[in-house]
C-alpha cells in the first residue's frame, strides 16, 4: 500500500470516529469511500490500518 492509500485510510478512520457527534462528516466518508475503492484499497485493509492507529493511541 502506498504512502497516499495510507494517508486516504487514516484520513478515513479519523473522521469516521468523528462522524457521530459531527453529522456533517458523512459527506466526506462517502467520497473518500469511491476513492478508495477506485484505489482498490479492501475494506480489510481499512480495517487493519485503523486498528493499528487505535492501538498506538
């Protein structure tokens, strides 16, 4: 995975914990979803490299 597929993930998982008290989020969670799936990143991926970032915090 790229440095770029990496930074798209984390940009992902952060603001999709911040989604719930901030409703207006959803609009970027969806279109960074298209592209990373356009990037053909897997939802497995995605998972992996959020919880890496939650164990490290």
């Amino acid at each position: 995975m790229s440095h770029l597929d990496k930074m798209l993930v984390r940009n992902y998982w952060l603001i999709q914990r911040l989604c719930h008290t901030h409703p207006q989020l959803r609009v970027y969670i969806r279109a960074l979803g298209r592209r990373m799936k356009r990037r053909g990143i897997s939802p497995k991926q995605i998972n992996d490299l959020g919880l890496a970032l939650e164990s490290r915090d």
